[in-house]
C-alpha cells in the first residue's frame, strides 16, 4: 500500500555525463553497507496509518522527516529531526489539522514546509516552528520550492479534492500566482531564475521552467507524450525527467537536458512508474520506482550510464515515498511507512555508512 501519488521532485548537486547511450546492466547496485531500518514509531490510535512523506537534509549531519497519521484531512502532522546522533520529535505548532507533504530547506535555520491539507505553510527559524502562513479554503498543497529566505514558492496541483494553487513568498507578501504556473504539483530550484516543475494531471503532466519573469512549458521532441513524474536540475544545462508513456502498457523514461539536447532513455525493466529523482553523490542518480507487482524498487544510473536495481524497504505492498542524499557523500535517507500490528508505522531508512549508525547507537 504506498501511502501517496504524490510527484517527487528534488534538487540535485552534482553534474552528469553528457551522454549516456551506451548502458550495460550490471547484476548488483553500487557498492555500499545496503538499506537498514534506522527508525520506526508508530503515531496515532493502534489503527491508525502511520508515515513519513518527505525527507531533507540540509547538512551531514542534519536531517527531518515529516508526515504524520491518517494522511487525510483529519489527519495529524509530526516532524523528527536527526543532527548526527538519532531520530528526535520536533514540537509542531498546535491546531494543525493535516499531515506535512513537502518541505525544502535554504539553509539548517531556514526551513519551509506544507500541510497536505489544510492550507498551512509553515517555517523553521533553527528554534522552531511556526505557521508563516494560512491559506484559505479546502485543497491540497503539493510541494515548496524555497530559493532563500525572501523568494519561497508553494504549490497546490489539483487533487482528489482539487488543489489550492501556486503561490510566492517575495520577503514581504504572498502573492497567488496565474497562468501556466497556476497549477504546478512540484518544484526545484537551482535559483531565483531557473526553476523546474512539473504541472497539470498526473497522467497529462507537463515540465514547465521558470525563468525569473514567467513560466513556460517545454515542448522539446523527447518529452512529447511523456507524463512527468519527476524532475532534477543539476545546472541550468543539466537537467533530469523522469516520466511514463501509455497507459494499458506503461513505459517509463528518463529524459535528459545535456547543453541544448534533450534524449530519451528507455528504463531496461518494465516498472510501473518512477518516483523521486535524486544524486548520488557521484555523478549518477537514484529514481525510485514500483514494479508492475507492486514491489519497491530503487533504480540506479550510473555517471558512466550502467544501470542497477535494488529491492528497496518496506515489504510488500509499500515503499520508498521520498528520498534525499546527504550532502558530502554517496549515502542516502529514505522514508516511508511499514505494516505495523494492527496500523502502519512510520519508518525511516538508511543506505550507506553515514546514514546507518554503528553498532553502540
């Protein structure tokens, strides 16, 4: 049971090869200690659903996993923060009426996030939490992008209960935003003026660029008919796209920005859809992903173009629902739920030596 459909999109720091045509498909992933459960609490009423739908890690040694019960709009949020040692509850401000759906940090004292439901956008000022803003009405909120302290975008994509639009935090005001960027699911920045995201329905997604005036749909060759499911700029002149043909018999991409060249490389596995795109800290990238099963995947493409496939956490049935790389090394957070005794839990898991503590902790 995956716990959302949300879009994943994070921002990437690394650059990439320019070509990557030639793939050979090794049997094993990259070397490294491998996932381990590193944290799982279960939150609410012994039936409640539990989870975790969003990761960051602003440092190496700093990271937050939000989400919280229910996933719904009676549901409640909860934030835990890591700082090198293990897993702490953060105090949330009271009267939250949803659970956390997305965050993105400018720095460890500057971090914004947003209720699924519920229209709260809240800040961490490095000593807590506080709602900077409430926006009115029912809809979802889907992503945030924050560029710095004065320039913070908010996405709400039409949903199940439809969404509650784009909107932009300039340092003074938040202001609704119209036109092609009115309905933007998710969003990464690498600046003020080139951001990337992914807007319209899931299954007739689009990637639009912003250019620090305007919004504008690309409608490069290779991303004609492809249903985006994620996006990672690396530079204005790198980018990543993950996405889906079809719909009886999906097929799923990824699509690349090299210089002005945009190329489509076909996934060498049938897999349902692809999630999250994030580095790996070595020029390559992971993009989770779901087999036709139903089974968690994680998919690796190499800096060299190999590709690679793990069983990824969570049992049958759930999954990887967001991931970020640590800065400063190959090592990667990833959250989720798993089944519980009578509910679900939510769970944390590592991969690689700096996201999986040692024995004594």
């Amino acid at each position: 049971m995956k716990l959302s459909s949300r879009v994943g999109v994070v921002l990437g720091t690394v650059t990439f090869a320019a070509t990557m045509t030639a793939m050979g498909l090794p049997a094993q992933a990259p070397s490294g200690t491998g996932w381990r459960e590193v944290f799982v609490h279960h939150y609410g009423a012994p039936a409640d659903v539990s989870g975790f739908t969003a990761v960051i890690a602003p440092g190496r040694h700093d990271a937050w996993a939000f989400g919280g019960t229910n996933l719904s709009i009676s549901g409640s949020p909860v934030a835990e923060r890591w700082t090198g040692g293990r897993w702490r509850a953060s105090p949330l401000p009271g009267g939250l009426g949803s659970t956390i759906n997305a965050a993105s940090a400018v720095s460890a004292s500057d971090i914004w996030a947003v209720t699924f439901y519920g229209g709260d956008i809240l800040h961490w000022n490095g000593r807590r939490w506080s709602v900077a803003k409430h926006l009115s009405g029912s809809g979802e909120l889907t992503g945030i992008a924050a560029v710095s302290a004065k320039d913070v975008w908010v996405f709400g994509a039409s949903g199940a209960i439809g969404g509650l639009g784009t909107w932009h935090f300039n340092g003074h005001g938040w202001k609704k935003v119209t036109g092609n960027g009115s309905a933007i699911a998710a969003a990464s920045a690498l600046s003020a003026t080139s951001i990337w995201a992914i807007s319209g329905a899931p299954l007739q997604s689009v990637i639009l660029h912003y250019n620090g005036t305007r919004w504008r749909q690309l409608t490069a060759r290779p991303l004609a008919g492809v249903a985006a499911t994620g996006v990672l700029p690396t530079s204005p002149k790198d980018v990543w796209v993950s996405g889906t043909t079809g719909s009886s018999h999906i097929t799923s991409w990824l699509i690349h920005l090299s210089g002005r060249q945009w190329t489509r490389i076909k996934v060498p596995w049938p897999v349902a859809g692809l999630g999250h795109l994030i580095p790996d800290g070595q020029g390559g990238l992971w993009a989770a992903a779901e087999s036709n099963s139903g089974s968690s995947l994680d998919l690796h493409l190499s800096r060299s173009g190999r590709w690679s496939r793990i069983a990824a956490p969570g049992g049958a049935g759930f999954g990887i629902e967001a991931q970020a790389l640590i800065p400063g090394t190959t090592s990667v957070w990833a959250v989720g739920a798993t089944q519980g005794t009578t509910g679900t839990d939510a769970v944390i898991w590592g991969y690689g030596p700096d996201a999986i503590p040692p024995p004594s902790q």
